[in-house]
C-alpha cells in the first residue's frame, strides 16, 4: 500500500493546526474523508438529488438507483447473501437500538438473559439495558481477562439456555481487543440463541463476511469507513428480520395505509421508515468502492504494523501505562503517569496532534480498568510512522511540561 499517495486522496491532512502539520490520530471516533467520497457527495447535490422510490422522473429515477446502488455495495463488502438483510440506518447506535427495540421486545421476558461484556461501548450496552427493564429479562455481562480479552470458556460459562441474545463488539475501541466472535455466535447458537455483532471498529478495517462469521446481526457505521456522518448498516438474517417488527412508523416503510391499521413495504424498506439518508447511503458506496479499491488486507497490514510500532516506542517512555492486549487492532490506549488526559492532549493539541481523551463511551471499562479517563491514540490507512514518532515527541514534551508529576 502506498501510504504517500493514500494520503493525496484525503485533503483535510493537508494542513497545519496551531503551527504544525496535521496528525490525525482519532479515526476509531470518526474517520477522514477522501475526495472520491467528497466528490461522490457533490455530484449527487449538484447532478441528481431527489426523493427515491417515488417519482417517475429523471432525477429521482438516478437517486433511487444510486441508492439502492450502494446497498448492493455494501452486500458485497459484508458478504450478505441479499440486500434485503442491508438496511440503511443513522449508524451503529440507531442499527442496535433497533435490534433491542424489534427483536429484544418481541422475544424477551422474565427469565430470559441478554449477554454482553464489560467493555462494550455504550451504544452496546444502554439499549440492553432499557429492554430488559422493560421485559424483566436480565443482562448478564461475561467476564474480561487481565489483558481484556475474553475466554471462550467464560462465554459458555455465561451464555445458557436462558440466554436470548448475545451482543458484542467485534473490536474494542479502547483496548483494540478483537474478539472471537465467530465462536461466540457458534456458542450463541448451540443455546438457541441470536448473535449481534457490533462491527463499528472492525468493518472499517478488516474483509467482513456475516455469513462465515454467521453474525444474525451485524452493525457499522459510516463515518468511521471514509464515508458521510448520518448513515450506517443493519445487517440482519432474512428469516429474522421478516419476522420483526419496524421501530419507526410513517412514510416511506408503508404498503397500504388505512384508517385505522396498515400494512408495511417488503424487507428492507419496511425498517426505513421517512425519507431514507440518500446522500449518505450515496456517500458509503463511494467509500466503499475507495476502501475496496485499496484492499481491507493491506489496510488492515498496514495498522497491525502502525499499531506493533506505536506499542515499541510509546512502551519505551517512562511512566507510560498502555491498556489491552499485544495482540491489537490499529489503536493504543494510555495514561502517562498522573497526567490528566485532557491536559495530556491539550498538550498534543498544541503540538498539532489529534487524540482522543476521556472515557470513550465505556465508562463499565473505565471502571474496570480503575480509572477515570485514558488517552487514545487510534490509526488507519493514511497514517505513517513519521506521524507516530510526531506522537511519541509530543509525549515527551507532555512529560517535560508537567515535570513535576513524574
Ligand atoms: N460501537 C463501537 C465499538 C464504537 O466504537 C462506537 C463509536 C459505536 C458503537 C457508536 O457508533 P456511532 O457511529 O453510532 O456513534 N465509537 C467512538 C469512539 O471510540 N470515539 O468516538 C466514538
């Protein structure tokens, strides 16, 4: 992979923030964007924008065919056998809000058990949470190794004939665990179990197959991918999601309407209730076509190699605590010594470097990891080394700015 020419395609990089050249480290909270994609977005304002699946004219005729372009795009990048299981949503939150809000509600009562892990985002835990207050089911979370990971053993020793649903990430946006989440589904399914895979840190990064993971959900969003904020992907299991239930009524997921009842459009527009994010499905299918074209295997080469380099120089600072295991996806999480993260990236900001600092929406991790907040630092295919030797400077600087902690 040419590094050099990836990053011509993306021009936000191409400039200075406080007197330095931009590093951006916090593509894990939300990718950059390349021209393909910025283009893509023009073309559709400027050439083509109309509602879809409505009109007989032109324009509308294009809009609709480029959006359902772009969800036979996204069956091919996830390996879906239909594009009836591809429904376009907000993005990863929205995609398991409706799983919990459809298929949690339908299938769970008292006495059932919804399985998570204590290092799920907060979008992979709150749904569950609210569902099972409201159906008296009861969330059971599968313990985390010293290293945050999880051992299959622990999993059959949580998931049980009670357990309805299992619901994990498939990579950790704080610890760059990846998880076995095809063993999971199988121990999901081996219990009459479904599987929901939260794929928001794995489908930007890594060849997805739902149908070899055998995920009966699988959620990502688009603006972590290169693509648009605003749109993002429910993959579910035909024979499942023909049995659910829409989340939202009105215009758009209808067959007919009357009175006093109504019947809904077939899979998958019965779930896209309103008029659909066109732009942004528009969006994703260009960035799919850009990740594509560059190759999921040598991106995701490209970050292990990023990610081995950043954990050798970073590790060689003193006071310096990495959180997760060696093992990791493209992101490293610290603390160094009793700096405040906030003040830690405040520095970096300075310096024109760009991490994430707080709680990145795990507080039951924060808590498990025993302490309030961490500092991020996550990559992907447009970063270099030069920029993690940027990154390891700023922390020395950190350090010599706040001398006195150490
Ligand atoms: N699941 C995981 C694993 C995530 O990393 C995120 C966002 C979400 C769900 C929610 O995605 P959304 O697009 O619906 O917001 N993670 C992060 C992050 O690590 N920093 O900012 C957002």
């Amino acid at each position: 992979m040419d590094v050099k020419a990836v990053r011509e395609e993306f021009p936000i990089l191409h400039q200075e923030v406080n007197g330095h050249p931009l590093v951006y480290l916090d593509s894990s909270a939300t990718s950059q964007k390349p021209l393909k994609v910025i283009e893509k977005l023009e073309e559709y304002y400027r050439g083509y924008n109309s509602n879809v699946h409505r009109g007989v004219h032109t324009l509308g005729t294009i809009a609709t065919d480029e959006y359902e372009g772009a969800r036979e795009k996204v069956r091919r990048f996830i390996n879906a056998s239909s594009t009836q299981e591809v429904i376009f949503t907000r993005g990863t939150t929205t995609a398991i809000n409706t799983v919990a809000a459809s298929y949690g509600r339908a299938n769970l009562s008292e006495g059932d058990e919804v399985v998570i892990t204590p290092m799920e985002h907060h979008s992979n835990i709150i749904p569950w949470q609210q569902i099972v207050k409201e159906t008296g089911a009861t969330l059971k979370y599968i313990p985390l190794q010293p290293d945050g990971t999880i051992l299959l053993e622990d999993a059959r020793a949580t998931i049980t004939s009670n357990t309805k649903i299992v619901s994990i990430m498939h990579v950790s946006n704080v610890l760059g665990t990846i998880n076995p989440v095809k063993e999971i589904a199988e121990i999901a399914h081996d219990n009459n179990a479904v599987m929901l895979v939260d794929g928001a840190q794995s489908a930007p990064h890594m060849k997805i197959d739902v149908q070899d993971l055998d995920a009966d959900f699988y959620t990502f969003s688009g603006h972590k991918m290169c693509g648009p904020t605003g749109i993002g992907v429910l993959y579910g299991k035909k024979a499942l999601l023909e049995n659910m239930e829409p989340v939202e009524f009105g215009g758009e997921m209808i067959d007919f309407v009357n009175l006093y009842d109504s019947t809904w459009k077939e899979l998958p527009w019965k779930f896209e209730g309103g008029t659909p994010i066109i732009a942004g499905a528009v969006g994703l299918g260009a960035a799919i076509d850009f990740l594509t074209d560059i190759g999921l295997d040598d991106i995701k080469a490209h970050e292990e190699k990023l990610a081995a380099y950043a954990l050798h120089e970073m590790n060689k600072i003193d006071g310096m605590q990495i959180y997760g295991p060696e093992h990791r996806a493209g992101l490293v999480t610290f603390n160094l010594a009793d700096v405040h993260p906030h003040d830690l990236a405040t520095v970096l900001d300075a310096e024109g470097i760009a991490v994430r600092a707080g709680h990145h929406c795990a507080q039951p991790l924060m808590r498990w990891l025993e302490v309030s907040a961490t500092a991020r630092a996550s990559f992907y295919l447009y970063n270099t080394e030069d920029e993690i030797d940027r990154l390891v400077a700023g922390l020395q600087t950190t350090k010599e700015y706040f001398g006195d902690v150490f």
